[in-house]
C-alpha cells in the first residue's frame, strides 16, 4: 500500500532514509546528516511524501515535488528509497508508478531525476523500465563511499504517455 503522509509523520520515514544516507553510495547527503537535515531534504514544501507499506511497516518513500519553481514548475521530481530488507520486491517499481500517475493528476507534464549516481545500475536499469530516458551525465559528480568520484545521471519522461520507449542502456 502507497499513501501520502504529512511531514509532521517524517519520523515514519527518516530510519531508511538515514540508512540511504549512510551508505554513501545512492544519495547527495552523507552520514554526517542530520534529522533535521534529511527533513529539509525529504520533505520541504512544496514536496509531497509518499510512504510504501507492507503489513503495516513503512518499507520505503518517495518525495514529489516541481523540479523548479516558477516557470519550471511543470516538470515534476521524486525520490526514492526502499529500506534494505525490502529490496527485490517491486516496491521502487510499485512507488514510481504511482509517482507518475500521481504527478500526472497533479498537472505535471515531465518528470526529471536530476541526481542519479550511475553505478546505482539497479536503478537506472528500472527508471529506463518505467519510461525514463538519460538525457545527460556530469562526470564525477558524486562521490561514492567505496568508488571514490563517480558520475550522475540526469533522466527525464514525458507523463502525456502511459510508457515512452527508450533506447538508453
């Protein structure tokens, strides 16, 4: 089950999301970050939070928000973290397409990741799965825990379309 929650509930979410951080390895914040660092991060508004839950235990989140403001704001963002236990369980797959669905009702037109660090190949693999193209890459843009500077991704699709067909690999 996918719901929205309030971020006044991002303590729901904060114990996978700071395990994501920890880990050095997927997202911009390390481990020094603070609850209320991740909460800025996470949650800020505009963002809408999204929780995924299986028999009552929050799994994973995504956040939602417009990737600019202003005449930017059209072309929505998300995030995405699945709690190491649940991984392999279609979770990610299951909250990006109501990620799209929900960013689709909301008015959007586009959606971008702007920060996806290549070697997360899992990842990459499923957002081309769910419509996403890489529209660009910055060398060395994030530095990996183990792999030292590694490059970003940044991926876009269109939400006018159920699927867009990519050739990215």
């Amino acid at each position: 089950m996918i719901r929205e929650i309030d971020p006044s509930e991002f303590d729901l979410v904060w114990p996978i999301l700071k395990r994501a951080f920890d880990g050095g390895d997927v997202f911009a914040p390390g481990p020094e970050t603070t609850l209320e660092e991740g909460q800025r991060y996470w949650a800020a508004p505009p963002a809408r939070l999204f929780v995924a839950e299986e028999n009552g235990e929050v799994v994973g989140s995504y956040t939602l928000r417009p990737n600019q403001r202003g005449l930017g704001d059209h072309v929505a963002n998300a995030g995405y973290v699945v709690s190491p236990e649940a991984r392999g369980r279609g979770i990610a797959r299951a909250m990006c397409e109501h990620s799209i669905a929900t960013a689709r009702a909301a008015g959007f037109t586009a959606m971008q990741f702007n920060y996806v660090v290549a070697t997360n190949e899992a990842a990459v693999r499923l957002w081309q799965r769910c419509g996403f193209r890489i529209v660009g890459r910055v060398p060395m843009a994030f530095r990996h825990r183990t792999l030292g500077p590694v490059d970003t991704l940044i991926m876009w699709r269109a939400l006018d379309a159920p699927e867009v067909p990519t050739s990215d690999k």
